[in-house]
C-alpha cells in the first residue's frame, strides 16, 4: 500500500513538474506564425513605434495570456482581437515561445512610463 502511494505520489510531481515544459511551445515555429506581428511589434520583437509594445523578452507565460485575453474579450482592441481571432492554443504558445526567446531592449523605463 506505501509502494503504491509512493509510486502515484511520484507520477503525481512528475506530472505537475512536465505541465510548463508542454505548454512552452515551439519558437521556430512560432517565428514563422508571428510573421503578422512583425509589422507593428518588429521581427526582433523590439517596436520602434512607442504606441506597440515591445514583445521580446517578455514572460512567455504573460504573453500567453495576454493573447487569450484579446482573444476572449477580457481586453478590448479591435486591432488584436482580429489578429488573434484565428489563433489556436498551440499557436499561442508557439508564438509567445518566439517572442519570450528575443533579447529585450528594455533596459530602462525612461520615456515610458507617466512622469519622464
């Protein structure tokens, strides 16, 4: 009976632990089904335009959500919600993979925050 409640509470962690590994997506791909993005967001993922973020080296997780979130109307921008309208989960995750790979030029938040 401690064998088996060993076992199941082994699988149990490795199951949990392996979640985020499956759902980190693919980067080359999603370097290929970002080629939207690029237009505003740049292909290094670093906007010149200040009005689009920067995506590149942002949280992947953060990023995923974000993309539901335009996707499911919990944030409100024709422009994006259009953009991801045909997306699929894997997409997302592919894409988010992408972008949270880049380097970031975000060094400081000088000009872009209220104040500066």
């Amino acid at each position: 009976m401690q064998r088996a409640l060993a076992l199941l509470s082994c699988g149990a962690v490795l199951a949990f632990a392996s979640a985020p590994l499956l759902a980190s997506g693919n980067a080359a791909n999603g370097k290929t089904k970002a080629a939207a993005c690029f237009a505003c967001h740049g292909a290094d993922g670093n906007a010149v335009d200040p009005q689009y973020p920067r995506l590149a080296g942002q949280y992947n997780e953060y990023l995923q959500q974000v993309l539901h979130e335009y996707k499911d109307g919990g944030r409100n921008n024709p422009i994006m919600k259009g953009m991801v309208a045909t997306l699929s989960d894997q997409d997302i995750e592919d894409i988010s993979a992408y972008f949270s790979s880049l380097p970031t030029k975000l060094d400081t938040l000088k000009g872009h925050i209220q104040g500066d």
